[in-house]
C-alpha cells in the first residue's frame, strides 16, 4: 500500500528507526558516530523510556561491544559486577563462581539507565534525531528500493512522512514493525512454558551479593539485585494469575519459604513498588528481513526472562545492523546487511535453547510430576559435582562461545 499525504515534499533520511529501546538507540548512535543522518521515533515520551522498569543484566561481550562504540561509560562507572549465581532447592546452598572457572562475568545495571544513557549520547552529544511521543506510526513500501514511514505529529496533529533508504523495526513486542511483514514472508515460531512469573521490585537491598535461584516443589523463585536499595525478584505463579491477590505478607511468605537454604541469610524485606504477572512465552521471526525493512531486538525475537538475555540479543542485533549499515551506505558493501538475519538468528536460537534448559530446571520440581523432578534433581546434581557440566553451563549462561 503506498501512502498519501498533504505534504509537498516529504523529508529524506537514509534510515529511520521505529522504536527507542536498546536496540534502536544503539544502532542510531552507531550511524551517528559515521556521520550517517537517521531518524529515532517513539510512540513514548522521553521521560517514559528512561524510567520504564526493564531488564537488568549485561553480558561482558556486549559492555565490550558498548565500550568500543563510545557507549559504556555510565555503565562502567556505575554498574555493579557480578561472577557467581547461588542455585537453592532441598534447603541446601549451592554457589556457582563462573567467574572463577572463565574469568568474565555480569554487570547489572538497570535498562532504563542504559537507555537514558542512550538517549542523552544520541540527541545531546552526537545531534541525533530522535521524535517523541509520536502517534499512528505506519510503515509503506518497504519491498521497494524506497520505503516511506509516516506518523503523526504530537504537537501539530499533522500527518508528517519520511522517505528513506532503509527502515529498523526495533519497537518491541508490540510495535508496528513485526506486523508491517505479510503473512508468508516470515516465520514466526512460539513456544509457551505454561508458567507464569510475578515480577516484583522491592524498596530494600538485595539480601546476597550474587543472583539467586530457588528450586522449590512450590514453585521457582528468584532474586536479583537492581541497585544498592532495589532488588528485583520473581515468583513462578499460575500464567495470568492475578497481581492484587499477592499481597505483602504472602509475597514475602512465599520468597522465603522458596529462597530458604543452611545459613542463609534471611531476606531483608522492603515495601513492593512493582508487581506484574509475566506469562512466560518466547517467539523467533525468521528471516529478521523484508524488503528493506530489518528488525531488531524484541520486534524480531521475544526470550522469556528465565535466563536474562533479552536486553543482550537486542545489542547484538543492533551491533551487528548498525555496523552493516554504515558499510552499506558509506561504501556500498552488502555483505553485513545480506548476512543480517541469519548472523543474529545463531544466537538467538542457542540463547532460546538454553532458555528452555533452565527452565526445565527452575520449574521442573513444581510440575507435580515425580519423572519431571527427578531429572530436575539430576541436572542439578551433575551441575555442581561435573566440572564439565560447570563449565558448559557459565559459557551458555554468560554468552561466551567461540561460535554461534
């Protein structure tokens, strides 16, 4: 469908970006750095998506990768690192120091401060382009060699369009980009755990100095620390359970009856400023291709939380389009931008992979069947008495492998 507009002469930019998470922020700044002009719109507001509570673990590549491109300072000086996860179930403690046996490691540090950090080196150091708070985003021709994207002007009510050589569909779960490729142009594949998480933030420090996992006949739960005053934890809950029904006093019965191990520590409680139930759900869209559109990030590909790597495949795509871009458009070279999908597609199937590994781990106790739980107990038992096993899960769980 092509579009119509009141405008003259609709604005050129050689790439617009839909969507200002981490992965369209990223590629902006990427292109920024090239002295390539694009254009950022969000159906948010600034403010929004620098305060919007997301994710919180980075791999070491991808800091790398942030680093090497001008993007980690704020991360670097803030981030907390991490080198160890504490697995709990059978009242017993059992730590895991993947940074003794690979020398790398996490670092936390909240999406919303990455973003922020984004945002501000985009539009404020590198004089990027970035439209907010933008409606009725639409994408048009993108089989053609000149795709057009046309939204409407928050503070005029007008219908703006801008043409453009290339088109990032980087706007979520949600957005319009995954729903622009017709039917029969891409596959979408979905698996569905049939569990569900309720995501908490609690105001209070986090109650160990690493990530911990609790394996539990009464479900998994899990913590993670977000900051020095607010700790993230989960609780596997019925998918579509009702939040209100969680109240406090149950909320914490329930994490430390699920987190209990010898000696441990008891759980420093605080007030609950966030509960949302997440029904644990993953989809991969292949090819992350059509036309000249490219996605990017959740738009192309949805991991469920169980092993955090959402926020790190959506750098990876962005590292890997960003750099295909500007090969592209300053030297005419193809081969990044050819190679796309299918160079972001073998990490998004390992992290997938391993995703459903460690979920047959946290939720397998709880299924209410003696053969799930006994393979559970095996998986967990090989974990901490193989030094293969060991070592094979911190390369998966810290994203290390040689090759994808």
């Amino acid at each position: 469908m092509r579009v119509t507009t009141n405008s003259p002469s609709p604005h050129h930019t050689p790439v617009v970006i839909v969507g200002a998470g981490p992965a369209g922020l990223t590629v902006g700044n990427i292109l920024r750095a090239a002295s390539v002009n694009c254009v950022v719109l969000e159906t948010e507001s600034r403010a929004f998506i620098e305060q919007r509570p997301r994710a919180g673990v980075v791999e070491e590549w991808a800091v790398r990768g942030l680093e090497r491109r001008g993007l980690a300072q704020g991360l670097l000086e803030r981030a907390q690192r991490h080198s160890a996860c504490e697995f709990r179930f059978a009242g017993e403690r059992h730590r895991l120091a993947y940074g003794e046996l690979t020398g790398r490691h996490h670092w936390v540090y909240p999406q919303p401060l990455l973003v922020a950090d984004l945002v501000r080196e985009y539009v404020d150091v590198r004089g990027g382009d970035a439209r907010f708070s933008v409606r009725d985003v639409e994408l048009h021709d993108l089989a053609t060699d000149h795709p057009t994207v046309s939204y409407t002007c928050p503070d005029s009510g007008e219908r703006r369009v801008l043409r453009c050589d290339f088109v990032v569909g980087a706007d979520g779960a949600r957005g319009v980009s995954r729903a622009a490729v017709p039917p029969g142009h891409a596959r979408t594949a979905r698996h569905d755990y049939g569990v569900g998480w309720l995501a908490l933030l609690a105001e209070a420090p986090p109650s160990s100095d690493c990530v911990l996992f609790g394996v539990h006949p009464g479900g998994f739960a899990g913590h993670m620390a977000r900051s020095p005053e607010v700790t993230r934890y989960y609780l596997q809950c019925p998918p579509g359970d009702d939040p209100d029904s969680w109240t406090h006093d149950r909320v914490w019965s329930e994490l430390h009856r699920r987190l209990a191990g010898a000696g441990a520590a008891p759980l420093v409680e605080g007030p609950l400023i966030e509960k949302r139930v997440l029904d644990m759900h993953d989809y991969v869209v292949e090819p992350m291709t059509y036309g000249r559109l490219f996605l990017a990030g959740d738009a192309a590909h949805l991991v469920a939380p169980i092993a955090a790597k959402g926020m790190n495949l959506a750098l990876h795509d962005a590292f890997l389009l960003g750099d295909a871009l500007v090969a592209h458009l300053d030297g005419g070279d193809d081969t990044g931008l050819d190679g796309y999908s299918d160079a972001c597609l073998r990490r998004v199937w390992d992290y997938q992979e391993f995703s459903q590994w460690l979920s047959e781990v946290y939720h397998g106790t709880a299924a209410g069947d003696p053969f799930r739980a006994g393979t559970t107990s095996a998986r967990l038992r090989r974990l901490f008495t193989s030094p293969v096993a060991a070592a094979a899960f911190a390369e998966q769980y810290l994203g290390t492998a040689e090759r994808y």
